[in-house]
C-alpha cells in the first residue's frame, strides 16, 4: 500500500487535475482503490481532494489562525515576490514566466507572493491610462489567463491595491482569481500565518510609508509580535524596495516589485526595484529549521525572452 501511494503522489506532481479514470488506468488500479488512496494522502496531511471526477489541489488547513502544509522534507526551496500589479501597462509577465521556469528547473517547493496581485482600480484620475484593463472582470480574467502556471503551488495574500476592488465593488479579485486557478492558493488580506512543517513564516503586504528607515520599520514591527509567535520568516511587500535583516531567530524579506515605474510612481519620485528572494532552508532530523540562505535576484528594464 505504501508503494502505492507512493506511486500516486509522484503521478500528482506531474498531472493537473487528472480525471480519477485516467490515474486508474495508468497506475494499473481499481476506481474505489483511487479514492482510497487520496482518501490515506489526505490523513497523511497531503493537499490533494476529489472534486467531482478529478483529482485536485486544495489549499491548507487553517488551525489557530495558522495555515498548515504538512512537510517533512530536509531541505526547503522558497521563491519570494509580491506586488506585480497584474493588469498595469507596466506590468512584467516576462519576468513572472521567467521566474516560475526557473522555479520548476530548480525543483523549488512552493512561491509565496505577498500582495498587490493586481493593480486594481484607484480613485485617481489619471491611473485609468496606466491599465490594461480597467474592470473588475477584466483584471481578474487577464490574470487567470496570464499568470504562469505551474506544477510548483503559489500561496498568496492581497494587498492594498487588490483591495481596492472590495471597496469599489464588494468583491475579493484575488480569492476569485484562486477560485479558477488549481495552483495559486489564497490566505487572506494583508497578513496571514502559514506553517510548513515546523518552519513559521508570516506574510505581510503592509501599508502606508515609504522605504525610508526600512530596518526602523521592521524592527518595529517584529517587536509587536508575542514572543510566541515569532516566526523563523518574515515576508513584507508594499514599498517596492528589497531589503533583508535578522532580528533574533526571525529572517525578515522584504520583498520588492515586478513592474517598471509608472508616470505617477515617476512623479513622486519613487523608485522600483524589480527583485525576488530564493530562499534555501535546511532542517535537522526533527523538522526543525536550522539553517536559512538567501539570494537576492535583480532584475532591469530589458526584456526577458522566453525560455
């Protein structure tokens, strides 16, 4: 039995949202033995369901206000991004695709994307030139179109710009896009707690402020948190700039942007820096997280051609 269920959990790595009669076939087996199967995977802590007569994803449990995806893997692979603005003119699709090639190449285990999945709609004037789409549908279906898809999952929070569509329309754009979308898996808005195996992170979007004083912020940030609940990451997005400290036994990413400067960031004075953080995690013979590297990719205004 455990060979078999071996068996199946490598077979849905490789297919999306395989029909139950198709995995029968190919794994040699007897329907009611499929839904056994998936049935003990998900006993085991396994994110995989049957919907209707397919075979599935599913987005982990929420305990605690924790969500939870078991693992017991030595080694961890992390890509870290936020605020892509989907839907801007200025958006970078190039890098995304780039970026979830790569992820795949480099057997990374899941894509954490901290906020600001689109660009929403403002109350400024002048951001309507600025979009590629300018609707909620709109934006909402280029994304689900045009967001890379993946065998490796991507959990995602909202942030201030995709919050924007609640107030304008009373709908949630990034639990929507999920909805459509097997591999991207929502948390929540702003700040959600995830816990794969014994490793904590917290995702952040943040608001308000500037890059100014970056550590000051953090530190004081991480400060509010009961001891308890510190976690080994911290992930931030918001302000489009990459920055990386340690305070205690807590890693905090600031992760930055993937879209040029706009006229308005322009006029501001603003600044982008279009970057994402690989994260390498090691764990002892517990589970326990002992060692954390990271890497900071940057990227320019050129181009990326397809892979």
């Amino acid at each position: 039995m455990e060979e078999l269920l071996e068996k199946l959990q490598v077979y849905l790595t490789k297919k999306k949202k395989p029909y139950i009669e198709n995995v029968a076939k190919d794994l040699g087996i007897e329907l009611y033995e499929v839904f056994g199967l998936v049935q003990m995977l998900k006993q085991k802590g396994y994110l995989f369901d049957v919907i209707g007569d397919q075979i599935v994803k599913i987005k982990p449990i929420k305990e605690n206000d924790v969500y939870q995806i078991p693992n017991n893997m030595e080694h961890l692979r992390l890509l870290l991004l936020s605020d892509t603005h989907l839907a801007s003119k200025y958006d970078r699709l190039d890098i995304l695709r780039y970026l979830y090639a790569k992820a795949e190449d480099t057997h990374t285990d899941y894509v954490l994307h901290s906020g600001d999945l689109t660009e929403g709609v403002s109350s400024r004037p002048q951001q309507q030139y600025e979009l590629k789409e300018n609707s909620y549908t709109g934006q909402r279906d280029y994304v689900v179109e045009k967001y890379p898809e993946s065998s490796v999952p991507t959990y995602l929070i909202s942030g201030n710009h995709d919050l924007w569509w609640i107030q304008r329309c009373g709908a949630d754009i990034c639990k929507d896009i999920a909805s459509k979308r097997e591999d991207i898996h929502y948390l929540g808005s702003d700040c959600e707690d995830l816990k794969i195996g014994k490793l904590k992170v917290r995702m952040r979007h943040g608001s308000g402020g500037s890059a100014y004083a970056k550590s000051y912020r953090l530190q004081k940030y991480l400060d509010s948190i009961p001891a308890e609940e510190l976690p080994h990451i911290l992930q931030t997005g918001h302000i489009h700039q990459a920055f990386y400290m340690k305070q205690g036994k807590t890693h905090c990413f600031q992760t930055s942007c993937l879209q040029d400067l706009t006229p308005y960031e322009r006029s501001q004075g603003f600044n982008n820096d279009k970057s994402v953080w690989w994260v390498d995690i090691d764990m002892d013979n517990k589970g326990n997280p002992v060692q954390i590297k990271q890497e900071l990719e940057t990227f320019g205004d050129k181009l990326i051609r397809k892979r």
